[in-house]
C-alpha cells in the first residue's frame, strides 16, 4: 500500500487484496489520515492494482467514508476494477460512494471546484459518479 499527497488531496494506493485479513493496514491509513490531516482535502483510494475485495474490505472502505464525511472531507475511490465496481453496484454503495474512472479524475474534481475537496453532507446522494 502506497500513500502519497497530491496538492489538497492524500492518494493511497491498493494493492493485492482487501479482505479480512488485509483491511487493518487501509485502517491504519485511513487513522493516520484522519488524525493528522496532513492534506485537509479528500482521500483518493487508488484501486487499479486491487485483485479481490470482498464485504469485509467493502465495510471498511464504507467505514472510511463515514469517518471522512465526519470531518467534512471527502473519500474517493479511482481506478476501480470491473468485479469490485459489480459489488459496489449490487451492495447500492455506488450511490453512496463517489467512483472515478482513474486517479487524475478524482484529484481535478477539487481543481474543476475548489470547494468539492470538503463534502457537507454524506447523506446526499453521490452526484459525481463516473462510469
């Protein structure tokens, strides 16, 4: 697992599986994201070298987003592969969670609208879903 900043925005790369016996170092991330705020600007969770997911990497990237969306910030996730994006679509989380077809997509969101990189309501549908 790879993290990077990118202007406003922290970029963590996925790699292999996420599943229950991988999904505490996308925790761990996820922690040090939220408490030191190094960006202050959304998270863009880089999926294109993701193999396998299954509903306990589901739950914590959906954990994630509630704890994004607590501090008024935004998870994005980029690059998802074909068997995972069919999960997010039969679970409905690809109406709650926003989906970008690659990283540069997800990070000129906030450079398209500066104001996008902080969301203020999770509980509003995801308007920005790409296919």
């Amino acid at each position: 697992m790879g993290v990077r900043q990118d202007g406003q925005s922290m970029v963590l790369a996925l790699r292999g599986e996420l599943d229950y016996d991988s999904l505490e170092q996308l925790q761990e991330a996820g922690e040090r994201e939220l408490v030191t705020g190094r960006a202050g600007g959304p998270l863009v969770i880089d999926c294109a070298e993701l193999a396998f997911c299954d509903s306990s990497g589901i739950g914590a990237l959906l954990g994630l987003h509630q704890q994004m969306s607590a501090q008024s910030r935004a998870l994005r996730l980029a690059s998802v592969p074909a068997s995972v994006a069919r999960l997010l679509e039969l679970t409905g989380l690809d109406q709650v969670l926003s989906v970008h077809p690659d990283v540069a997509d997800a990070l000129a969101r906030d450079r398209q609208h500066p104001d996008a990189a902080r969301t203020s309501d999770p509980a509003q549908p995801n308007q920005e879903r790409r296919a």
